[in-house]
C-alpha cells in the first residue's frame, strides 16, 4: 500500500506544486493516506517534559490549517507541528509562489503565512479523539499594527489545544518578521509573550519553541540562546528556510523565497552545532532543515538535536518516507551501540 502512495506522489509531482500539495492535503483529509506500523522503541523521547512516541515529526508548512495532522501520524511521523497561523485569515503573496526545484531535490516558497486563520486553526485542532503530539505555529499577519501582539493573540486562542507552541521568527516572506530575532526585538517578543503566557491558566501550560533562521552568525546565535533562556523558553527549532543561494541546477532556482531541501543540510547541520555548542545542554534543540534520510537525522541528533523534523523531503520521496526514516534512523543507533535515542544526542 505504501509503494501505492509512493506512485502517486510521483503523479503529483506533474501538477504545478501548490496544487498538488492542495489534493495531497484533501486526500489525507478523505483518509488516503498511508498507515505505519508502531515506531521503533529506541525512537520514543521525551523533550521539554513532552513524550514522544518518535523523534521524528512533521515540520510546520505542511499542515497550516490543522486539517490532517491526524492521517500524517499514522502515517509514521512521532509529532506533528501545524502553521503558521496567524490571527486573521490571510491569502499570502500571490501565486506562483511555490517552486519545486526536481534537480536540487529542493524548494523554494514564498507562501507569505497564507492561511485560514485561528478561529478554522482552533475549530480543528480542538476536535476529540486526537492521535499523538501536535503543535501549533504561529506568526503575524502581514499588515499587523502590534506584529508582537499577534503572537500573544496567538497563545491565548490556542492554550489548552496545542501540545506546544512554536513563534514563528524566521520565515523570510514576510517583510521584516526575521528582525524579530534581534537581541531588542526578541527581548520584548518573549518578554510578552511569557507574561501572557504566565497569566494563562496552569493547567494548560506546555512547551513553547523558538523557531529561528539558519542565516545567523556567531553573536546573533549567542544573543538568542541567552535570550530564550532568560526568558524561561522550552528550546529551539533551527531551522527554517534560507535566503542563501548555494549552486542550484534547476530552472527555478533563481526565483525569490525561502530555500529548503538538499541544498540547506549543509548549512542547517552547522548552525545547529553551533547552536548546540553555545546552549551546551541548557535547552533542547529540535534539527530541521533538509533532512531526508535516517542519515540526516541521524547527524543532526549527534549534533545535538533532541529531535527532528522534516517537509521538503516529502515532495521527492512521497509518503513512505517517513517509516523507511523511521527504520535506518532506529539501524543506526543500535549499530552504534545506543540503547536510547536520548544517549545519542550530541555524541561524538
């Protein structure tokens, strides 16, 4: 059945990419998707006190509007994180602006947050019954007066209905929203946020995430580590997108957007070892970023990721991915002599 999924993900790939990422998510919501056997044991974690039945998730972009996290579950993925979701509905930058670059096994995007908005976010993501972990993204709208006030307006909607939150700092199609991740904005942004979120009920308190750029420098990663933690944060997702142009083949590859795929593993494992280097085992980080095998994930855990998380892959390597992951990831720890994938975060 997966090698079926798998054919017809390779039909998808004739349409232009935003359409076939559109039937992708109705035929999920129909219930076409593919089912997986439990994970592997030595996969299950736990990170900033959430459990995890594997370490391998579903990154945000694929799901924005909380429509199939559940058939993406059962499709092999540990955790799923939805969004962006920003306050209001909004359409994003206008079309095209979805490129599959087949040479690179890359994409670029320039989606702009397009999404339905939190209220159809909230509606779904509240329904009973839910299967794992899931997470919710969330950013600001394009023209927001208060770009910090969406994500309070954010936390507050969605408190008690994710799992974990993630603020969303560092996609670069939306003008200005990476400035953010400057020591003065970031300090006010997480200042807001952690009041809000401490004057929320108790019983509701989960994880929140930072989720930042790959194209950052020494200071600025130290600034942010420093930061999150003073402000009381649960960890880091790095990465997102790059706006870097490694060399790229494919006819597309000059189009604006954020970059991911192949051509950002490079740099997303090294941003993650500094990273990692600088919180030196104050904070979890999740590794994201051109992850497509059980190797990558595998290079990102031994470079201090707690967890992983991938979207790109998908398009090239169709639903399956994520138990074929799932098993050469599980492979390797035991050829390693691991017993856990805790004891081989950060390994030398």
């Amino acid at each position: 059945m997966s090698r079926l999924h798998d054919l017809a993900a390779s039909a998808l790939r004739t349409l232009d990419p935003e359409d076939a990422h559109r039937l992708t998510v109705r035929a999920l919501a129909l219930g076409l998707g593919p089912g997986a056997p439990a994970p592997d044991p030595i996969l299950a974690t736990t990170i900033a006190g959430l459990s995890l039945s594997s370490a391998l998730g579903l990154a945000a972009g694929f799901d924005k509007n909380a429509e199939v996290f559940g058939p993406m579950l059962a499709a092999g993925f540990g955790f799923v994180e939805c969004g962006t979701v920003t306050p209001l509905a909004q359409a994003g930058n206008p079309r095209p602006r979805l490129f599959r670059l087949t040479d690179d096994q890359a994409v670029i995007n320039r989606m702009g947050f397009n999404n339905q908005g939190l209220e159809a976010f909230a509606a779904r993501l509240g329904r009973p019954g839910r299967p794992g972990p899931v997470g919710a993204n969330i950013g600001a709208n394009k023209d927001s007066a208060d770009r910090i006030g969406d994500y309070v307006t954010g936390l507050e909607r969605l408190w008690g209905l994710a799992d974990w939150f993630t603020l969303n700092i560092s996609s670069p199609n939306t003008p200005g929203l990476r400035a953010l991740q400057t020591r003065a904005a970031l300090e006010e942004l997480l200042g807001r946020t952690a009041e809000a979120r401490d004057a929320l009920p108790a019983s509701g308190r989960v994880p929140l995430f930072l989720k930042v750029a790959p194209d950052l420098d020494d200071p600025e990663i130290e600034a942010i580590v420093e930061t999150v933690l003073a402000f009381g944060l649960s960890g880091i997702i790095v990465a997102n997108t790059t706006l870097s142009r490694p060399a790229l083949a494919s006819p597309d590859a000059g189009e604006a957007g954020g970059l991911s795929g192949a051509p950002l593993r490079e740099l997303a494992q090294s941003v993650l070892g500094r990273f990692s280097a600088v919180a030196a085992g104050r904070l979890p980080l999740v590794g994201a970023g051109g992850i497509a095998s059980g190797a990558d994930a595998y290079a990102r855990i031994r470079a201090g990721a707690s967890a992983v998380q991938l979207y790109s892959a998908l398009v090239f390597e169709g639903p399956g991915l994520a138990v074929r992951l799932s098993r050469d990831l599980a492979a390797r720890l035991r050829a390693d002599g691991f017993r856990t994938l805790a004891e081989a975060v950060g390994a030398t």
